[in-house]
C-alpha cells in the first residue's frame, strides 16, 4: 500500500486523534484484537458493519456466521468494500483484507467458511461499527 493508494488518507497522528487505542492499533498497524473481546462477535441484529476508521459499509449481517474462532466472521463484503494484499508475517502467507476507502486493517480471509462462497473473512471487531437497521 503506498501513498494516494485511498480516498482516505491521514496521517498517524491524525488517526491517532480520531480513534482509540486498540482500533488505532488494529487498522494502522495491523494488530490482532485478543480473540472473544469484541462485543460484536455475538452481534446477531440486522444491519450494516461499518469501517471504524472512515466510515464505509463493509459487511451486511446476512453474511455474518458464528465460527467459533472468537471473532466476527462473514462470508462476503459488501460490493467493492474491501481490498486485499498477501501478508507474509507469522512464516506463513495469508491473505491481509482492509477498507478499500481508507486502508485501514481489519483482519484476514481465509478458504475455509460456509456456502455460498467457502470464503471466511475473520475480521476485528475493533475495526468494525454496527448500525443496526
Ligand atoms: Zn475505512
């Protein structure tokens, strides 16, 4: 990801300003919230998963599925919401997921979720907003 890469780009201390700790430490540097600390892991209402950082829808909770991995999971974005780059930390690559309008971090995907599309998109809760409908 380099710079003019998003429509919303700030700098760390902006960020820094807007957002609180753990969500500055899970979107700007692509930390791991502890897995069972998000109270969005057992958010079962109808609504929009928004980004925390700028705003965007990401996620419908038609596609939010409990896997027992102790973070919210889906098996879809929303149309054109999220991007995604190879992360080769932790001696293996997997696949990185963030906002497509600020490139913030959200969490990972991975082939191993539920029909219709086998995809598992394990993502902070931290670096979500829920809007219920
Ligand atoms: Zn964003």
């Amino acid at each position: 990801m380099a710079h003019g890469d998003f429509a919303v780009e700030k700098t760390d201390e902006e960020w820094r300003r807007e957002l609180t700790p753990e969500q500055f430490h899970v979107l700007r540097q692509h930390g791991t919230e502890p897995a069972g600390s998000s109270p969005l892991n057992a958010e079962k209402h109808a609504g929009v998963f928004h980004c925390a950082a700028c705003g965007q829808p990401l996620f419908e909770s038609a596609t939010k599925f409990e896997s027992g991995t102790g973070w919210p999971s889906f098996w879809a974005p929303m149309e054109g919401a999220v991007g995604t780059s190879t992360d080769r930390s932790l001696f293996m690559a997997r696949t990185e997921v963030h906002c497509a309008r600020c490139g913030g971090h959200l969490g990972h995907v991975f082939p191993d979720g539920p029909p219709p599309t086998g995809m598992r998109y394990c993502m902070n809760g931290a670096a979500l907003d829920f809007d219920p409908t």
